[in-house]
C-alpha cells in the first residue's frame, strides 16, 4: 500500500468516524427535543389539572414562577432600554 493510499484510507476513515459521530448528535438532539415537547405537554395537563402527580405539579409551578420572574426582568430592561 502507497503512502497516498493510507493518507486516503486515513481520510475515509475519519469521515466515516465523523459521520457516526453526527449521527449520535443528531439522535441525542432529538431524544432532548422529545423530552421538552412531553415536558411542555405534560406542564399544559397539570395546568388544566389532568396531570395531578404532585412532582410534576411542583415542577410546573416552579416553571410558572420563573417565568413571572424572567418577565418582570425583561420588563425593567426594557424600561431601563428606555429611559436611557
């Protein structure tokens, strides 16, 4: 085997290893995405009180309340933004 051959072998191979390695990203972005769609419905039926497991009530409301605190900053940047 030439020296040009193993260079090319070599390549082959670290784009097969890329290849996989993308895929398993890919995958693992998707199981994360997963997760947030069956967290984001599982919030909704606790809010209308479908969901009543007290863990995923205390999640939901600990959701909520950072959410009220995420708008009430947003809020005074904005009036900060402003009055500038």
């Amino acid at each position: 085997m030439s020296f040009f051959d193993k260079i090319r072998q070599a390549g082959q191979q670290a784009a097969t290893r890329a290849k996989e390695e993308f895929d398993v990203i890919q995958r693992k972005r998707e199981i994360s995405q997963a997760y947030g769609q069956l967290g984001r419905r599982a919030a909704e039926l606790a809010k209308n009180g479908q969901l009543t497991d007290p863990e995923a009530v205390a999640i939901v409301e600990r959701i909520g309340r950072l959410e009220a605190e995420l708008a009430a900053a947003e809020r005074s940047e904005g009036e900060a933004s402003a009055g500038s």
